[in-house]
C-alpha cells in the first residue's frame, strides 16, 4: 500500500506530489528531503522512516522518485512499481529529465491517477493504460543539423538513414498517434558485463547479465516473432552439437512470451505492448565464449626523482571491424598525488587527475578492436613510501560495446504478422555495457 | 513582473480564470488551468481559486475535468461548502454513456475525502458494483473501502460487504484483487477477510490471470490461510511452485513468505523452499536497479540465518562492482564474511583486500572488519593482509586496523604475538579517538610484549593536558595503570604524573573518579591492584567455536518482504547475525563504556557502595549441578545436545582440563508482558574448578549491585567472562559433594520464569548427557 508518491529533482524542488491516502502533513516532502540530504556517504539508503512513514525511494534520471508506505510493505514491490512508474514517464515522456518531467505534470498526474487507486497499485500494462490516457506528451527536440542530413535529395534513401539515429527511441511513445505512419519497433538486445581481473592476468570471475529490450511504437499490435540464433542453450546440459554454442546459464521470459516454438527453432512469440518492456532476461556466469574485451599490462615503478612512473598498455581484443566506445579507465592513485603529467599514444585520448576521488581518469572516444593504446602516467607523490604502491589500482574501466554481445547472442529474424499495412520499421541494435569491470595491478 | 507563487499570480490566475474569452477558447481554458495545476505542484497555495476551478468542471473535455479533478482533490477539505457544488457534476458524469467518464467522477467523487458528501456517494457506487464496465467496478469496490475509512466507527451495510464478498468472483482480475483490499480494509477490526477453503482455492485458481500486482497481493493475503489437511497443504505448494521462481521479485517474494507461513511447522519444507527461491535472489542482486539489488542482498542476509551454506558455491556474485554505492558494497561483504570457507578464503580475502584502499572511508573500514571478522577462522591469512595494510600509514586505514586486532585478539589470544609487532610505530598515523581508544587498550593489556608501550604513553601523557577527548583519558589512566603492573620501572614516575593531573586539573567528574579509584586502589596494595585490573583477559585456553548455529526460519519468517530488514541499520544486522561473544565492537564507545563499567562494579569492594547505584533490571543465579560425567563428554556432543534444546555454546576449555569452564547463551521467548521486549537473554557458565569442597547452595537475587552499566547485553557477557571468580556464594544447605558443575546464569531483562525454565532444561541436558556416559 502507497500512502504517497512524489518526485524530487536533486535540488530538492516538488516536481509531482500524489496524496493517495490523504493524512499525510504538508512538510512530509521537506522531510524526506532532509532526511536523504543529511545522509552521509555518497548514496542514501533505500529505505528510511519518520516516526511510522516510511520512504523507498530509487533514483533514475538524476530525480528522487519516491513513495511513502507503511513498515510491512514489500520492498520488492514498492521498488518494482518505483520502476516501473520511472519506465512508465520514460515512454510516455520520451525521456527521463527535470525538464521532461516539469513540461509534462499533468501527463504524469493523470498516469498516476489510473496506475494507482487509493494506494493500490492497479495496473501498469501500457496496453491497458492508452486506453486511458489523453493527454498529450510536450517534447523539446533541440533543433539539429543532422536531422536534415538524414533527408536525400528528393527524398532518395541515403546510406544514413538507414541506421537508426540514436534519439530514435528517445521519443514519446503517443506521438506515433499522430505521426500516422511511421511505425516503428527496435529490438534490443543489451548486456552488462561484470568482470574481475587478477594481477596475474587470470579472469577470476565474469557475469553477464543481458536482456531483450522491445520497444514499440505501433499503434496496433500485430504479432512478432523473435528468431535467436539456433544453437542457443540454458545450462550446461542442454549443449547442442559442436562448436561455439551460444549458452547462457539461466533465463526467464516475460509473462506475454508464448514459448512453444522455444524449445524446437528458438522463436519467441509475443504481440508487444506500446512502450519499452524487457521480453527476455538472462545470465551467464564465468564461461565466456568470447575473448575478454580489454587486457590491460601495468608497470609501475618509483623514479628516483620520488615520483610514481605508471606505463600502461591497453590493448582491446574485440574483432577488428568492431570497436569500443566511450571507454574510461580509472585508477586510483596514491593519497596525496599532487601533479599528473602524461604522455599518451594518440592525439584522441585525455587523461586528468582527480584529486577527490584519489584517481588518475584515462578517456578514450573511441577505441577500435585488435589495437592497443599506451599511456605514460607520472604523478608527483610528496609522501611517497613502498607502501604506497598497495594504494594503486584496480582499474575500473568503463566502456560500450555497440553491436556486439558478449554472449554470442544474435536475433537471426523479425517478423511481424500479420504484415504492418504502410511502412514499417524495424530495428535491431546490440550493446554491451560495462556493469564493473576490474582489472587488479 | 509577479514573483513566483505570490498574491499576484493567484490573482493573475484568477483573472484569467474568470474572463469570459478564456472560458470559450477550449485550448485556452485548459492551459489556463495547466498553469494552476503547476503552480500548486510547485508547493503554492492556490486554494484561493477553489470556486473558479469548480466551474471549470463542468465541461466535456475529459482532459480538462481530469486536471480539474486533480486540483479539487488536493483542496477539497479545506472549502467543504464549496465541494457541494461539485457533487451535481460529479453525479451526472456518473450517468455518462462513456464507461472512462463514469470511473473518473466515481474515483474523483470518492477521493474528496468529505465526511458530509457520504449521502451523496452511496447511491452512485451502489450502482458502480454493478455496471458494464470493469474500470467502474474497480473504481466502486475500493470506493467503499475508502467511504468506510471517512468514517471507520461507522457500520459498515452486511449488504454492501456481502455484494464484495459476490465480486470476489468477477471477471475481471483486478476487480477481484480490489474486492480483497476493500474487504481487508473494511473488516479490519474483525481481523480482514475471512479466509476460508473456497475463497482460497478459488483465488489460488485465478492467480495466472492477475499481474504481478494482483499476484503479490493476493498471496499477501492467503499468508493467513492454515490448511485443513497434509494433502491440501501439498496441493497448494505444487500450485505455487511456479511462482516461487518467477523473474519478477515481488511474486518471489511474495510467495517465499506464503510458503514460510503455512509451512511454519514443516521445516524440510521450508528449507527445500529457501534453496529453490536462491536462484531468482541472487538474480535479483544482479538487476539493473540498484535499490532492487539492495532489498535482495538484504533478504538473502534473512536466508543466510538459517542456511548458512545455502549460497556457497555462488560467492563471486557477492564481489562488489567499483561504481556500485558504498551501502550495497558494505551489505555485500557481510554476506561475503558469511560464506568463507575453506575452499574460497583466498578468492574472498583477496577481493576484500582490494576495497581497503577504496577511495570511500567507510567501504575501506567496512573491507578491514570484514577481513577482521574472517580471522576468527583464519587468522595467520588476514593478520597477514592486516599488517600489510598498517604499513600505507593513512589514518583512517590503520585506525580501522588496529581496532579490527583489539577485536580479533580478543577472540583468538593466540594472535596477540603478531598483533604486537604490529602495533610499533602506528600511534603516529593514528588520528581519531577510536583507532587511538583501540591502541591504548591494547598497550594496556599486551604492555609488557611491546617494547616501545611506555614511551607511547608517555608522549601521550605530556599532552593530556590538551587532549580533548574523554574516551582517551579514561582509557590513557587503565592503559597506564595496567602498564604499571607489568613494568613499574619504566611507567612509576609517568603514572604519578598523570594520576596527580587527573586529580589535581581535571574538571571532568569521570575521568577525576577513576583516578581516585586508581589512587586508592594503589593504596590497597599491590596485589589487590593485579586482582582488580588484570582479571580481564580472555583465557588463551578457551577455543572459540568458529560457524554460526543456524536459527529457525520461524525467527525471520514475519519481517521477510517488509522493510524492516532494509531499514535495520548494518550495525544491527551484524551483531544480530553473529553468535560470538564481542558484540562489543560495534558499540558507539566501547572502550569507555567498558573500564566504566570494569571500575565501577569494583567500587562496591572498594568503598563500600558509596557510589551511586542503579537498579538494573537483570537477575543471576548459581546452582551445583551434580553430574561429574560431562566433563569427560566431547566438546562436539556437548554443543550438539545443547543445540537440540537451542542452547548456543560460546566457548569451552579443552577436555579433561581443570578449571574446566563452558560459555553459553541462549535468547528466550518471555513467558509473559506482551508490550515488553519480549525476549530476554540469558548467560551461562558451567565451571568445574575440581576442588571437592564446593558447596551446594541456590542464590538468586537481582543483580541491583551491578550499577553504572546501561543495560547492555555485550557489556553483560563481558562481565559474566571476567568477574565470575570473586563473587560471594552464600550456601543454603551446605551438603558436600564430591565433583559438582557450578552454574553461574546471567540474565537479562530479568524473567524469573523463563529463567527457571531454563535451568529445569540445562539441568535436564547435563543429566542425560552424563547418564550416556555412564
């Protein structure tokens, strides 16, 4: 049971405040924000309570989102609806921001006012809730060059428009009302991967966690079918003939996914709901079929000038087409560093010292696979001991992987039937994240 | 131009409000009144413009009346007389062919929370329950339950109650899960809905079709269902086994503690429950949202309690991410700490060390704890690690360190060797009062192992002046004292100084008392000074028993899926989860509290109670127990029949060996005083000193001797370890006995007859186990 819901910008200023239950003084939003302000360390636990309210509050797009509930409530629920409430914004809104949120308060009332009734929750299927919902989404497009670019001459199809521009899925989900047209589906497919390095350069431990991501756009929902690649396998018994299996270790659908050419062609079944939902969520602990992306070979030593020498060799070992984007390495450094001076292999790479966070920041743009990057750190340690060596490392580096995935996954086909009358879009993307990814020096 | 929210844009918008060219532009009106709604979420008070907004009302544009709807809603109880005028509308809407108008003004209508509106919202969600259209049902179902709520004295119509009863059986799902809440709320004095057979076999058959909302719900509900037979129990579990696995947390959960309640008395069940809800768990640690993960790392801390082994073999998924938040990270290593074993110590003290050094203190003092708690079972791997660290010479690494060893020497003496070569050189990093609490204390017991201990406290004691800290002084005079015992040549001259300041210069009370406590105690003698100061130390003898007793799931089966195991601070949590007998460690101040409480149950033989005393509510006890032959028992059966009757053992000397001691505790159910805390710990020692002119006696009494003490258990087990030796016995009968087993029982808050009880089973447990031997 909610009693309210509200949502805060970090600076504290009321965006959406929701009384389900009534009863509740008018200070109890300063409360909360009192209370999450005067936390220590540098993020607020989840739960928090004052006198018998309590606050569970999830943090998306840099805004509190927060509901006040009773002690015996479930934590998983009152964090699954926060969620879901947060995904719900997000596909009618277009995007996650203050500003998003602010130009489109009533949107979001009238959302809250059918998702939930007197502090209980009552549906949140986009499906349902279109039926519902009238008002209209305001969105600032930021005027852009490129979106002309995409246009050929006399509307001829130039090579650009054929990839889907990344603010493509950014869009209100409602939009596509009047838009007539201009259906479209993307298919993702995103996966996270959490990996631990040894000194020795040994993997000691890799996760991948990923998900199949729908995100559609269609005003009337057809069904789709969802090919995966053939050889693809749950655990370690069901291996199907030689070579790179595509396996992961567990798996588990979304509820509308009809599963009964699973098991034969590994088709997934399923007639999408307008907005974002996750059709298909997976892991796969340890045994990567793939090479790790990135290696990473250190030597640091101590000049006899007192200062700390790190010569670090990067080396990404993804296939030579692909390449990884926004990559970061962070390492930290010894307490105390005063000055970084550096010598990096190309002109494209940035690294800076971050006195606060005690770390040396490594940026690369754009990283291409079979490459290696090198970068010569030296830092200026007053107090610099032997001891202080143990204060380097590990590494966290930080990075996307467009197009490829780490499991091997691959969506073979899409289809959607019937066929959609008028034109009809369809996306697959893939990425992969870095959830943390560490590398011990 | 107006400032935002001031008199002027009230008026401002009253003005546009009101303008006759505004209300006939539609598109105008409703951004008209957009503002006012943004302006009142912006926390002003706009309820000024009440009568205007219920003009706009009346109109055909739903998205209009819904904005309307929204800011009638938040002011409705401050203008009552004016919500009468909505009510006409509202009552009409009702009447609208469209069944979304119809939902709208019945929940609108309902949501104005006006106690005087009752008569008029009755009729229209009578027919509401019976309309066309599901969304309307839904509406009028919770509609009652809200109306009941206005006026909660009220009775409730048994027409009403039994039409929801009926709408239990509705198509629709969601209707079918709002009537269970509306009845929950309405028939909450009579303890909610009656569950009975039918109902539940009914809601159990149309849980596929409810989302997950609906889902959780209902199985929140059944959680009060018992079953009539084994089979039906069974029916019931092989229904819901598919739920206990689904992706989706809540239904998890949910059904986890379904399982829990009506499988309370079959704890095969249960268990096999716990092991197949691990997998979606530890699913839920890896979710994207990181608040999702947190309220599972919390719950499977609950798991952890009863199956400690349960999640082994899954460890890594316990290493933290490097942007993960601090508070996961430290709620992660506590499960970490937990799941050592032989086969991954190495991977996990290696993780852990590896967040030493974190950049955020507390994850870095979290690391070092961790790893401190580790080398209870394996001590030469993390005192390695620990040195190591010491040697980064940063101050909050070391302080952590060095209260990490006062911790873990205290509990494994046989460190100490290592702890003090450690400690040299490290008071000069050491910056805050606990890691400088910690160092004296250990300098204050490990003294004369530590070459350099004197010239510490010295270059301390020449600056007590400007120390500012009262926990340091205190601990400064006891180390000092201590010292003096074992090195009086080197410490004579030093401890004059400091007593002479302490009672000469210092204002503080405290700190004066127990430098005239010292003072005097010197004056005693020198041995009386070693009986008094040096009785407390851990017996190097006593091997501490290295696992955790796994507890019945009954004891964390009523706060699983509510918020209480995410709101209970960390601090909590640990000591709750460990059975070993230095919970002190974690207390606000431990030190001080501890040479307090050490000093003043002295007092009494000192100065004969001239002090202050406290009435504190505990009781102890000592009875002779004869049964000669649980001596010669292993320390394995012993434990292991204690256990049975859910009696931990603490710590015991090795067979055979004389004075031949057992440490034990166990927490109780009080018997009675439901408001009270309402369990109560209970101590123990079993002492055989060997000596067979032990006298047989009872004496009870209520412990109103030991003042000062704030009621804390930890404090309790510390006394109950050190000062057993020099209490008097009075004997009643006087009967000799050839080999008797004293037991010594502390118990707090007292409960005489819980604690009777206990001592019938204890009595009962050695008998049966000496009776075995013979």
């Amino acid at each position: 049971m909610i009693s309210q819901v509200f949502i805060l910008s970090s600076k504290g200023d009321h965006l959406i405040y929701k009384d389900f239950r009534g009863g509740a003084g008018n200070d109890i939003v300063s409360i909360f924000y009192e209370k999450v302000t005067a936390l220590t360390g540098d993020q607020p636990p989840v739960v928090m309570n004052h006198k018998d309210i309590y606050f569970v509050h999830i943090r998306q797009g840099g805004l509190y989102w927060v509901a006040t509930t009773t002690a015996g409530s479930s934590p998983f629920t009152i964090t699954e609806f926060l969620n879901r409430l947060a995904a719900l914004v997000k596909d009618y809104c277009g995007s996650l921001s203050e500003k998003s949120v602010q130009m489109n308060f009533a949107l979001i009332y009238e959302l809250l006012d059918e998702i939930v009734d007197y502090g209980y929750i009552q549906t949140t299927s986009s499906d349902v809730l279109k039926n519902f919902i009238q008002t209209e989404a305001v969105t600032s497009r930021p005027f852009s060059l490129f979106d002309l670019s995409n246009v050929g001459l006399f509307g001829a199809e130039t090579q650009q428009s054929k990839v889907a521009p990344s603010s493509a899925a950014t869009r209100p989900i409602q939009s596509s009302r009047e838009q007539g047209g201009k259906s479209e589906i993307f298919v993702d497919v995103i996966e996270r991967m959490t990996v631990v390095i040894g000194s020795n350069g040994l993997l000691m431990k890799a996760d991948v966690e990923g998900e199949i991501r729908v995100k559609c756009y269609m005003p009337s929902c057809s069904e789709m079918r969802i090919g995966l690649n053939e050889e693809f396998s749950i655990g370690k018994s069901q291996l199907r003939g030689y070579g790179a299996a595509v396996r992961v270790d567990e798996c588990s659908f979304h509820q509308a996914v009809r599963l009964d050419e699973f098991d034969s062609h590994r088709i997934l079944r399923l007639c999408p709901s307008q907005g974002e939902q996750t059709v298909m969520q997976y892991q796969l602990s340890d045994d990567l079929p793939s090479a790790l992306p990135f290696r990473l070979f250190p030597t640091i030593e101590r000049d006899n000038g007192g200062r700390l020498l790190m010569y670090m060799k990067l080396r990404c070992d993804l296939p030579p087409k692909s390449a990884a984007i926004n990559v970061c390495a962070t390492i930290p450094v010894p307490k105390g560093s005063v000055s970084l001076s550096q010598e990096l292999s190309s002109p494209d790479q940035s690294a800076e010292l971050k006195p606060q966070s005690r770390a040396v920041v490594w940026k690369i743009a754009r990283f291409a696979g079979g490459t290696q990057l090198s970068a010569l750190f030296k830092l200026e340690v007053p107090s610099l001991s032997s001891a202080s060596m143990l204060e380097v490392g590990p590494v966290g580096l930080s990075f996307e992987l467009p197009k490829i995935t780490a499991t091997g996954l691959q969506i073979r086909f899409l289809r959607l039937s019937p066929i959609q009358p008028g034109p009809s879009q369809r996306w697959v993307r893939y990425v992969t994240h870095s959830d943390s990814y560490t590398i011990r020096i | 131009m107006p400032y935002l929210g001031g008199e002027e844009t009230v008026r401002e918008l009253r003005r546009a409000l009101s303008n006759p060219n505004v209300q006939s532009d539609p598109l105008r009106y409703r951004n008209t009144i957009l503002k006012v709604i943004r302006t009142m979420s912006q926390g002003v008070d706009v309820s000024g413009l009440f009568s205007e907004m219920v003009k706009a009302c009346a109109t055909v544009d739903v998205v209009q009346k819904k904005l309307v709807y929204v800011f009638l809603c938040s002011y409705a109880t401050l203008n009552p007389e004016l919500s009468l005028l909505v009510i006409n509308t509202l009552r009409k809407d009702c009447q609208d062919p469209n069944p979304m108008v119809r939902s709208l003004a019945l929940r609108n209508m309902t949501n104005l929370r006006l106690p005087s509106l009752v008569e008029y919202v009755e009729q229209p969600l009578t027919a509401g329950l019976r309309d066309r259209a599901a969304c309307v049902r839904r509406v009028a179902v919770l509609g009652w339950a809200k109306l009941h709520n206005l006026h909660p004295s009220s009775e409730i119509d048994a027409a009403v109650v039994n039409e929801l009863y009926s709408l239990l059986r509705d198509p629709d799902p969601v209707v079918m899960v709002n009537c269970l809440r509306a009845l929950e709320e309405i028939l909450k004095e009579e303890g909610g809905i009656a569950i009975n057979k039918p109902i539940t076999h009914h809601l159990l058959n149309r849980l596929k079709e409810c989302d997950i909302w609906g889902q959780s719900e209902v199985l929140r509900v059944l959680q009060r269902y018992r079953p009539q037979s084994e089979d039906e129990l069974f029916d019931i579990l092989s229904l819901l086994d598919s739920f206990l696995v689904s992706p989706h947390p809540p239904v998890m959960a949910a059904t986890l503690s379904l399982f829990l309640s009506i499988s309370s008395n079959l704890p095969v069940i249960s268990l096999a429950a716990l092991e197949r809800v691990s997998g979606p768990l530890l699913a839920a640690c890896g979710s994207g949202s990181r608040e999702m993960r947190f309220a599972a790392v919390c719950h499977i801390q609950l798991l952890l309690r009863s199956v400690p082994g349960l999640l082994g073999p899954h460890y890594k998924r316990f290493f933290c991410g490097y942007a993960e938040p601090a508070y996961i990270k430290e709620r992660k290593m506590q499960v970490l700490v937990e799941l050592v074993n032989d086969e991954n110590v190495a991977m996990i003290l290696d993780e852990l060390k590896g967040y030493c050094t974190d950049v955020n203190t507390d994850t870095a003092q979290a690391a070092i704890s961790a790893i401190g708690r580790i080398g209870r079972s394996y001590s030469d791997r993390c005192l390695q690690i620990l040195t190591g660290l010491l040697g980064l010479k940063q101050d909050h690494i070391t302080s952590a360190v060095v209260q990490t060893m006062r911790d873990l020497v205290w509990v494994c003496p046989q460190c100490s060797d290592t702890v003090c070569l450690a400690l040299d050189g490290c008071e000069e990093t050491l910056q805050d009062i606990q890691g400088r609490q910690a160092l004296l204390w250990l300098l204050g017991v490990y003294g004369e192992r530590i070459s350099t201990a004197p010239y510490t406290l010295e270059v301390l004691i020449d600056r007590v002046r400007s120390e500012a800290s009262l926990g340091i002084k205190m601990e400064l005079l006891t180390a000092t004292m201590r010292l003096f015992l074992c090195r009086p040549a080197e410490t004579q001259d030093m401890l004059g100084r400091l007593l002479h300041y302490c009672i000469e210069e210092e204002t503080d009370m405290c700190v004066r008392d127990q430098a005239l406590l010292y003072y005097r105690l010197l004056h005693c003698g020198i041995e009386k000074t070693r009986e008094v100061l040096q009785g407390r130390r851990s017996d190097p003898s006593l091997g501490v028993l290295i696992g955790r007793p796994a507890k019945p799931v009954s004891q964390w089966a009523r706060c699983f899926n509510t918020l209480e195991p995410l709101s209970q601070g960390a601090v909590e949590a640990e000591s709750d989860s460990r059975g070993s007998p230095e919970h002190v460690t974690y207390n606000s101040k431990p030190n001080a509290d501890l040479s307090d409480t050490l000093s003043c149950s002295h007092i009494e033989e000192v100065h004969s109670g001239a002090e202050k005393i406290e009435e504190v509510d505990c009781a102890w006890i000592e009875e002779c127990v004869r049964c000669p032959a649980v001596l010669h028992c292993s320390p394995q059966s012993l434990q292991a029949a204690m256990q049975l009757v859910n009696i931990q053992t603490l710590a015991f000397t090795p067979q055979q060996m004389l004075p031949w001691r057992v440490y034990l505790y166990t927490h109780t159910q009080r018997s009675h005083s439901m408001d009270a805390p309402n369990t109560t710990l209970i101590l123990g020692e079993l002492l055989c000193t060997g000596e067979a002119n032990q006298k047989s006696g009872v004496k009870k009494g209520t412990a109103d001797s030991e003042a000062g003490a704030e009621g804390k258990e930890d404090q309790l087990v510390r006394k109950e370890m050190d000062a057993t030796a020099d209490r008097l016995r009075v004997s009643e009968d006087g009967q000799e006995e050839e080999e008797g087993i004293k037991v010594i029982l502390n118990q707090q808050p007292k409960d005489d007859d819980a604690l009777r009880q206990f001592l019938t089973i204890l009595i009962t447990v050695l008998n049966t186990l000496s009776s075995e031997k013979d």
